[in-house]
C-alpha cells in the first residue's frame, strides 16, 4: 500500500518544540484550560513511547500520534491532523502507521481512550475497527473550565495481519 505520506518517522528531542506548537494548533479542544501540551508533558511521554510525525511532500508536519508499547497491547494518543489536511485520509494512515509500529514489537491488540466530550471521534475509530471496552477517569495534563465533566472512553482492537487495500 502506497503511504499519503512521503515521510513518517519517529520523533527526536529536537522535534519537541516544533511539536508542542504543532499539536497545541491543531487541536479543537476548547473545554480545556490553556494549550493541549507542553514540551515538559511531551518530554516525559517519550520517557514511556514514542511520537510518529507524518510530513506532506513538501515536508512540512501535517500529523502525528503517541504510541506507546504496553507488554502485547500497542496504545495510541494524541493524533492530531492540521486542520488544513483533515478529511484528507491523514488521520487514519497515522492510525494504520501507529498499528504497524505496534504490530511490529509483537502487539496483539491496540488500546486508545477517547474523551466524553469528543462525540465525533468514536464514530470515527468504529469505521477503523475499533469498539467501546469501557471507562475511565479522565486526568486531564490542564484543569478543565468551570462546570464542565467529562471522563475516557475506552476503545480497543484486535490488530492481526494488516490487511491490504
């Protein structure tokens, strides 16, 4: 299968500036309190996983995706398309390259928690195959604004062989 992407790979401790401005702008989350990220919250998830960053052909980052190996269930996080590029099928190749990097280290199932207040997304990630297992409690890296609830859905997938389009 033929990537949407010329370049997918996996980010360095030089991206992590780059990155913070990258995610906190594309992001549609107004419930919380300031940026989505920082570069000391970025900092400590690349101590547990890993970010893959995909780049347009004219390599400019126009994506990327946490992924994180936990024994034999991969977990992904934190996707975000510029908004410029959505509907452009970006989202769900940073989700298939996010699978095939866990498909690679032996992950049998992959795991990804959505927020309550994000109802577009889990239709999103049904037509990728993934389904509801369950809830959590949502602890949010900012507070979230005055009277607002929300708690994680929890979703998950059984990766197999990828199958080819």
């Amino acid at each position: 299968m033929n990537s949407i992407f010329p370049l997918v790979r996996i980010a360095e401790a030089a991206d992590l500036p780059t990155m913070v401005s990258v995610i906190a702008a594309f992001t549609i989350e107004t419930f919380l309190e300031g940026a989505r990220t920082d570069g000391e919250h970025l900092a400590k998830m690349v101590q547990e996983g890993e970010f893959l960053l995909g780049c347009d052909r004219s390599g400019e980052l126009v994506a990327s995706v946490y992924v994180e190996v936990r024994g034999t269930r991969g977990y992904f996080g934190m996707l975000a398309v510029s908004p410029s590029q959505q509907g452009k099928g970006f989202g769900r190749a940073m989700v298939e390259k996010a699978e095939d990097h866990c498909r690679r280290q032996g992950c049998a199932a992959m795991d990804l928690t959505v927020l309550s207040l994000r109802q577009d997304l889990p239709p999103f990630y049904h037509r990728l195959g993934y389904r509801e297992i369950g809830t959590e409690e949502f602890h949010p890296s900012r507070r979230l604004k005055t009277g607002v609830t929300c708690h994680c859905i929890v979703m998950s997938k059984m990766l197999g062989e990828r199958i080819a389009r």
